[in-house]
C-alpha cells in the first residue's frame, strides 16, 4: 500500500514537473504554434535590465506584467476561460460587445447610435453640413467632388435582436438629422444604411453577418460597385468595374465573423451561410482612373481589401483621418506628417464615409482641416509642414556655406553630438530668431 502511494505521488510530481518544463519550453520557443488572440490586445513591451529601474524595482514590475501577457499557452488559457464564462453564465468576456436575442451580437456603440444616446444635436449637426457644402462646391469649382457615405449599421439592420434592456429610444440620431440635412443641401451623398435597410428580406445573399459588426463580404461588394458607378456619374467617365461571378456559400470568416472572433472562445459559433464572391477588376484598357482619397472608419477595410483601388489612378486611404494607406503598409506614416495642399491637389474624388457608430466623428478633423485650408486659415498641421520646409531649405543653404559648416563641426565635436545634429540645432535656433523678430 505504502510503496503504490509513493508511486502515485512520483508520479504526480513527474506530471507537475512536467507541465513546467512545457510551459518553460513554450515561453521560450513556441514549439506549439496557437492561433492569436483577436480583437484589441494590450501587448506590453519586454523591459530593458538597467540599474536604475532594478534598484527602483520598476523592472520587476514591469517584468511581471511582461510575463503574464505573454506566457506559454496563454491564449489557450483566455479562451478557455472566455468559452467557460460564455457557455455557462452567459456571460461576454470581449469589451463593448453585447449579446442581443437569438444569439446576434453588436458593439454597445452601436446601441447609443441607434437609440440617440450620442445625439450631437441639430446645431452641431448643421455646422457640420455647412462645412460639407462649403467643401464640396468649392471642390466643384477646381472639377473635383466631395462624396458623404453613409455605411450600413448593425443596429438599423437588425433591430429585433436588439436587448430590450438597450432598446430605449432618446430622440433623434446623428444619421437622422445628418442625412436630412445633406438631403436639403443637396450634397453628393450615397446612403447604404437606408438601401440596406430597404433590401432586407430581398436580397439575395446576407447582407448582414450574425457575428460580425460589419457589413457582409457580399454587402461591401454591393457597396464598392455603387461607390466606383456613382464615381462614373459624377465625373461622366467609364471605370474599370468589379466582377463577381463566382459566389460561395460557406460559413462566415474574416469580416463575417469578426466580433466572433473577438470573443476569443475555443469553438466557432453556428450561423447561416454567408456569401463569398470572388472578385476581379475589369482590364484598364479604355477605362479612365480617378485619383480617389477615401477618409473612413473601418467599413472601408473590406472593400480596400478586395481591390476596390484597383479601379482607381491614385488611391489613399486615411483610416480615421490619422494613418495613410497603403504606405503604412511598408512604413507607418501619418496624415499629420503630409501637405494638405498637395493631398487635395492630387486627388480627383474626396470620399468621406462612417457608420452610424461613428457619425459623431465623421471626417476625424479632415473636414475642419479643410475647409480651414480653402479659407486660408493655418491648422496646426500645416504650420508644422511649413516649418519643416522651411527646415529643409535652411539647411539645405547652410551646407552651401563652408564657413558655417566649419563651425557647425566645431560645436559638433565640442557637445559630443554628430555634425547633422548640430546643422538641425542651427537651422532650428535661426528659424526661432527669425519668428522672434
């Protein structure tokens, strides 16, 4: 009896010294490759071991942080975790995501949208469609056009699986008093949250996926052919078109599944079939490209991923008016760290388009920007291209000069600091002295 418990309890300790060598193992290697986590995750940096944040202990800290975001089979453990809390309390573990009726899912934001939680009120409303219309005719005037979109919303869509506990109408909404007034201004405008609205029941395939937040794959076809034909109307040309022949049934991936795979759960959740089209773009030949600058949330990943830039000359995507595509692709670049003036030159068709979740932001300060611009105003952003011209210049003319150049090395070596480090101080410190006199 004595001798099978100490077996049982050598073997049990062989079990937990092995479970800590795999982890060990996995921490190091990743010899079990597991599928990511999704949605929005706080990954925190490795710290950097000096000897001031050891004996300060914010490096033990640090450190600990560090490790339980990232250990070995972490990601198993969070959808274990997830899965458990959702199939036996009902519970949703993924931040801001509601579980409506019939297990159809939404983002809360979506909800204040809906009911008119996030009502911006009908003056702040008209202010923004005067800077629309002020925008748009002056664009008209230089043969270019200003496009307002308004993408489909869940919440519009499908609001019979809406809780009842957020089915609590306030008022107006931004997308009602919005599109009235665009309506009245008669700006160019394509409104996908009524057209889809209209088509329920009638469409062919889904528009609209259970587990997802944003439109169909099917659905963001639908609305990349009426973006690029409107385009055709407004500015009488013939674009290379989008051809979806082929279309497969199957159940929802990619944007048809994206707040399911926010929910970071071990099993996939049943849903109805979702349409996949295979899309092509027609050949360019005889076809007329528009430079195209698209300024959106996030509806416009699934058209852009596609091919939709596929019927445009010159395209760019400004996701949420801070990062430029497809350059950030390659290396992350900024819309603050490029000319306005330029941009809008360069482009033929201006595209502003957000869902009913993010209407209260439309145009994330490119629609201020502008019309500051055409107003002659300075914006924060351009005085800092100017002055980086400026920079640029003065340098340039400092390199020129021998003499200047001599004692730049002088003061480069004396401050311990390379030559193009100290030809910046310079350039920088005249430019300071300029603008004080």
């Amino acid at each position: 009896m004595k001798e099978g418990s100490n077996i049982f309890k050598k073997s049990l300790l062989g079990i937990i010294f092995l479970m800590l060598f795999v982890h060990m193992l996995q921490n190091e290697i990743d010899f079990i490759k597991l599928p990511p986590l999704q949605g929005y995750i706080d990954k925190p940096q490795k710290p950097d071991l000096n000897f001031a944040n050891w004996f300060s202990a914010d490096y033990q800290i640090q450190h600990d942080v560090y490790r339980n975001a990232t250990f070995g089979f972490r990601s198993l453990y969070v959808r274990l975790d997830h899965q458990l809390a959702f199939s036996f309390f009902d519970k949703i573990k993924a931040i801001g995501v509601i579980k409506g009726k019939e297990n159809y899912f939404y983002e809360i934001n979506y909800l204040k949208a809906y009911t008119g939680e996030d009502f911006l009120g009908e003056d702040s409303i008209r202010k923004i469609t005067d800077r629309m219309k002020f925008i748009s005719d002056t664009l008209t005037k230089l043969n270019k056009q200003l496009i307002i979109v308004f993408a489909a919303g869940k919440a519009s869509y499908y609001p019979e699986y809406i809780p009842d506990n957020y089915f609590t109408i306030k008022g107006n909404t931004n997308y009602k008093a919005l599109s009235g007034e665009i309506k009245t201004a008669g700006l160019h405008c394509i409104d996908f949250n009524s057209y889809f609205m209209n088509q329920k029941g009638r469409s062919k395939y889904p528009l609209y996926p259970k587990y997802g937040i944003h439109w169909s794959n099917y659905g963001a076809a639908l609305a990349a052919d009426s973006i690029i034909k409107h385009i055709e109307y407004l500015r009488a040309i013939d674009m290379p078109n989008l051809i979806y022949n082929e279309v497969e049934l199957k159940q929802p991936v990619g944007i048809d599944y994206d707040i399911g795979d926010a929910l970071n759960l071990l099993f996939r959740l049943k849903s109805f079939d979702m349409a996949d089209p295979t899309i092509k773009t027609e050949a360019a030949k005889n076809k007329v490209k528009p430079s195209v600058l698209v300024i959106s949330d996030s509806f416009y990943w699934g058209m852009y991923g596609f091919g939709i830039a596929n019927s445009f000359k010159k395209d760019h995507f400004w996701y949420y008016n801070k990062q430029v595509y497809p350059e950030t692709f390659y290396d992350e670049l900024f819309v603050q760290d490029i000319e306005l003036g330029k941009e809008i030159q360069d482009h033929d068709v201006f595209i502003v388009m957000a869902t009913e979740a993010t209407l209260s932001k439309i145009g994330w300060g490119f629609l201020e920007n502008v019309e500051m611009f055409f107003k002659g105003i300075k914006t924060p952003v351009s005085e800092k291209m100017d002055l980086i011209r400026r920079l640029k210049d003065l340098r340039g003319a400092i390199k020129g000069d021998n003499k200047w150049m001599s004692e730049i090395e002088q003061k480069a070596q004396k401050r311990g600091i390379s030559i193009d480090s100290m030809l910046t101080l310079d350039a920088m410190w005249v430019l300071e002295q300029q603008k004080n006199n």
